[in-house]
C-alpha cells in the first residue's frame, strides 16, 4: 500500500513541476499580461456596440508584448547574460524573451500595414517611446528610465493603456473622439492608475533603495491603498453616471473585485500576487463585459 501511495506521488510531482513551470512562463513571459490588453482593447469595441477587429486586438496584444520584454533585448544588446537557477525567470530566460520580443514587434508591424490600422503611425511611436522608455533609457545610459521619475511611473502606465485600449480601436474605427468617447477613457485610465499604485506598494523597497518617490514613499502604504480604493470610487461614479442595465452591473462588479484586490495588497504579498491577481483584474473587468452583451 504504501509502495502505491509513493508511486502515486512520483507520478504527481512532474506534473506540479510541469503547472509551475507553464504558469511561470505565462506570467513572466509577459503573455498574460498582454492577453489583458486584449481583452481590454475587445471590450472597448463591446461598450461601445462596434464590431470587434482583431487585426486591431492583436496588434496591441502583440505591441504589449513587446513592450514589457525590452528590458531583455537591451542585455542582449549590452552582451549580458545570466542563467543560474537562483535568478528570476525572467533573467534565466532572457534569450527566448529577446527573441520573443523581436518576434511581437515583427507580427505587429506587419498587422499595422498588412490590415492598413487607421491610427496615426506618430501617435502609435510617440506612445512606443513612452513605454520602451519607462524601463530603457532612450537616449543615454546616463540618463535614468522614466520610472525612475518621482512620481510618475503610475500616470504613464495608465495613460499608455488607457490609451492603447480605448483610443486606438475607436480611432480605428473612425469613431469621432467627443465626450462618450472621452468618459469610457477616463474610466479605463482611472481604473488602470487604481491598479498601477499596487505595483508602486509591491516595488516601495525596491524603489527606496534607488531613491526614487513613489506613492508609498510619499503617502505609506495604507494611504496609498487608500488612494487607490478612491481612484476606484471615482470610476464607479463615473459607470453609474454613463452605464445601465446588465453593463452597468459587470462594470461595478469588476470594480468590486479590483477593489479586494487591493485591500489586500501589501509589500509582503509574493510576485505572483501582483503578476496574477492585479494584472488579472483587467482580464476579469473584460470577462465581465463579455458575459454582459453575450
């Protein structure tokens, strides 16, 4: 009986091994969070009753994608590699992410001509410039990344992705940008800067030690949990003011559940929180939707 028993352990354990290892690489390959700037960029053609585009959608999937593993062409480019077992996956695996990396930007490029995306090419660079220079320096090694800017960091991820997710589809779409169009961006950007504050508590050491003002180190941590949750508040207000019906009922309930998830966001709380949960309310605020005008 026993010899079952072990057996049968035996057999489980490669196939814990194999899970960790899949959900590792879809959390740090940055595939996860790109599938959430997906479904964010569907839903926006959801609110608004448009046909949904998916050369658009994967465009910014594959954009996204891109976007958070430059950090890993630009070792490549400066010849440094590390692979030992007690680095960060995303260090262990640098090489698969660069050429992941040149992969999206390639699939992208040839979505934004092979489809003709109607969306000013100036305004998707100046947006690319934004987002490669949050974790690269654009200019120097001399100069920092704009993460490093007191205060900043979470104002340029919410603008980037509200902009990516709601402004690109809709100008795509030749939708005039008035002030329906200008509501459900304000909302996205509320909700996203809700969210960006977690990640400010989960860096707050991190950032202390490379002296850069963040929210945390400005407010604490319990006030910028607050913040949050009033970031939350507004954007509430905001779907109660413009939605009804069974929309408004997803809206509020993606709220709900962004709103627990940061109330028990602390420092402590592991990567796979942030990497699963807070990334992940954006995947939950589309499912919600979806499931809302199904």
């Amino acid at each position: 009986m026993l010899k079952k028993e072990h057996s049968d352990i035996r057999r489980q354990q490669p196939l814990a091994d194999w899970l960790r290892a899949g959900i590792e690489a879809l959390l740090y390959s940055s595939v996860f969070i790109s599938l959430c700037a997906f479904g964010l960029t569907v839903e926006t053609y959801l609110l608004t009753g448009l046909k949904v585009s998916l050369p658009m959608a994967g465009f910014v999937f594959l954009a996204t994608l891109f976007t958070y593993n430059t950090s890993s062409l630009q070792r490549m480019w400066r010849g440094w590699w590390a692979g030992k077992e007690d680095q960060p996956w995303s260090i262990r695996h640098q090489r698969e992410l660069a050429v992941l990396a040149l992969l999206s930007l390639a699939g992208a490029v040839m979505l934004f001509f092979l489809y003709e995306l109607r969306i000013n090419l100036w305004f998707v660079l100046a947006l690319a410039l934004i987002s490669v220079g949050y974790t690269v320096p654009l200019a120097s090694s001399r100069l920092k990344p704009f993460r490093s800017v007191p205060l900043l960091k979470v104002f340029l991820i919410a603008l980037v992705w509200s902009a990516v997710t709601v402004l690109f589809p809709l100008i795509d779409a030749a939708v005039a940008l008035d002030s329906s169009v200008m509501l459900i961006w304000l909302r996205r950007f509320l909700f996203i800067l809700a969210l960006a504050l977690l990640f400010d508590i989960r860096d707050y050491t991190y950032d202390r030690r490379t002296r850069t003002l963040t929210f945390p180190g400005l407010l604490g941590e319990n006030y910028t949990r607050l913040l949050s949750q009033g970031l939350l508040l507004l954007y509430l207000l905001l779907v109660l003011l413009t939605e009804e019906g069974a929309v408004l009922v997803s809206l509020v309930s993606a709220a709900l559940v962004a709103g627990l998830i940061v109330w028990n966001a602390t420092e402590e709380k592991p990567r796979i929180y942030y990497a699963l949960l807070a990334d992940g309310a954006m995947l939950v605020h589309f499912a919600f939707v979806y499931l809302a005008v199904s």
